[in-house]
C-alpha cells in the first residue's frame, strides 16, 4: 500500500474512532443519457463535503466515466486495478476539492462485471472496509438499467434519479423508477430535474412525474428539487471545475444548495433513529455479486 493510501486510511481510521459514522450508499441514475447525470453526482457530493459530511464518488458510468475529467484530475488507478492488480481500496482513490474522495471507473470498468467468484469476493471484502468511514458512498451510474449496473443499485440504500423536463427524458426516469420498483418495491428514490427553464418548470415537472409514479406504481417517491439551465455550468465544465466552486453564486449553485437543504434536513431525523446500513449494503450486493437475484 502507498504512503498516500496509509496515511489517507490512517487518518479515516482516527475520525471514525472520533465519530462513528452511519455510511449510506446512494446511487444516481437516469432513464437516458446526457441529462447532467454525472456533473449532478459531482457537484452534490462537494455540497455534501462542504457541510461536514466525508463522501466517497464511485465512477460506474460504464463506457462513460468521466468524472476524472470534469475534475481536471489525473487518476493514477481505478476500481478495475483494485480488482484485477489487487490493489487496496484506498490506493484507488484520489482526493478531489474539500477532501471528496473520487475511485475513478477506467477505460476496462465493463470488466469488473465478469468477474471470478474470487475476485468478486476481494471486490466486496474492500468495499466492506469503508463501513464507518464515510457519511456518503455515492454510486454514479449509466444511463439506463443493465442487469449488471442493477446490482449496485439495488444493493444501495437509496437512488435519485436524474431527468429534464424533456417528454423523452421524464418517459425514460419513469421507465427507470419503474423498473426499480418491479425489482425491490422498498428502495427509496428521489426525483431531480436538471436544466430546467425555470423553477416553476422544474417543479411542475418533478410533482408530475411524481404523480404518475404514486397513480400507476402506488409508490411514493420523493423530490429533491430542481436546477436551472444556467450558462455557468458549461463554461465550469470547459474550465474542468465544479460548477458549485467556479461559480457558487449562479442560479445553478444556489439551486444546488437547496437541494442539498433538502435531502440533509429530511434524513436527519431518520438517520437519528436507525443504525448504519451499510452492512445490509455489503450483504445485498455480495448476494447480487457471487449468490445470484
């Protein structure tokens, strides 16, 4: 293991002796590509750290795995070598801004999939490894629902589910909520609309598709909120920076944070009452990976 790993384990290690933390799996999805998907999972899990909370990105976009780039970061190793060249799990992962830790997905991600019981088996084992040491473990993932990918976000603890106001995009995030109904009726899920024209526009679309889910579904999801179409977004991309920390005070930023208001405030009061998850995590995606649905 590296000196960077060490110590970055080490000093894990001493905070969550310090405070014990209830690590949560949350996974980001869409029903189609090209939503904001991964520049939403980058932008929230820095507001996440920037309110205290020690956040771990996984990049599982497969064949789409760029958050490296959105960050302008040079990866020196991804979740594929922690499978394939035995590395730790904390050798993959590369500190991004305000100590958001990032485990880039790699040009092979598609491999990790078809793996060995063995080498499923050492995947799980380190995944394991980071119970406590995290608030967050966040999950973004393709686009659509692979019966591979589905083993990620069926094993985490809650999804959000990413689409715009477009009728091909919110046809598709109900096909998605949908599909994950049919596989576990109990998941949580979040709805958040991107690029939206305006809030009013943003949040007709959220509670309608809501609506539509509850009518057909009888399922309750929530609403996260809405972000704008806003230009800085974009030039944040170009630049290869956060949007939230490019430019913290644009229409987009703001709606981040409120977001981020949100989702803290109605899990405070839950994360209060039940224990950490995260073992049910392990247990579920061990059973998906080597067991088998």
């Amino acid at each position: 293991m590296s000196d960077q790993a060490n110590n970055l384990r080490r000093a894990l290690d001493q905070k969550t002796q310090d405070e014990p933390k209830k690590t949560r799996v949350l996974s980001v999805v869409s029903g189609k590509g090209g939503v904001g998907k991964s520049n939403f999972s980058l932008n929230f899990s820095l507001g996440l750290a920037k309110e205290g909370k020690k956040v771990v990105l996984f990049d599982l976009d497969i064949g789409m795995a760029n958050l490296d780039i959105l960050l302008g970061l040079n990866t020196s190793y991804d979740v594929v070598d922690m499978v394939e060249n035995e590395y730790s799990i904390w050798d993959i992962m590369e500190e991004g801004p305000l100590g958001l830790q990032i485990v880039a997905g790699g040009s092979g991600l598609s491999d990790i999939f078809e793996m060995t019981d063995s080498k499923k088996e050492r995947f799980s084992r380190q995944m394991a490894l980071l119970d406590g040491a995290f608030d967050y473990i966040i999950f973004d993932m393709g686009a659509g629902a692979t019966a591979d990918s589905l083993n990620f976000i069926l094993s985490s603890n809650e999804t959000i589910v990413i689409t715009t106001p477009e009728p091909t995009s919110i046809t598709d995030a109900y096909a998605m909520l949908k599909h994950l109904h049919i596989q576990d009726s109990s998941l949580p899920s979040s709805i958040l609309v991107n690029r939206a024209e305006t809030k009013k526009e943003g949040d007709h679309t959220a509670k309608n598709l809501q609506r539509v889910v509850l009518q057909f579904l009888k399922k309750e999801v929530s609403i996260l909120g809405s972000i704008p179409q806003d230009k800085h977004v974009l030039q944040a991309v170009k630049r290869q920076e956060p949007f939230c920390l490019a430019y913290p005070s644009s229409k987009a930023s703001k709606a981040l944070q409120a977001c981020l208001d949100t989702f803290i405030d109605d899990r405070k009061e839950k994360s209060s009452k039940e224990s950490s998850e995260y073992q049910r995590f392990i247990g579920q995606l061990k059973n998906f990976l080597i067991g088998g649905r």
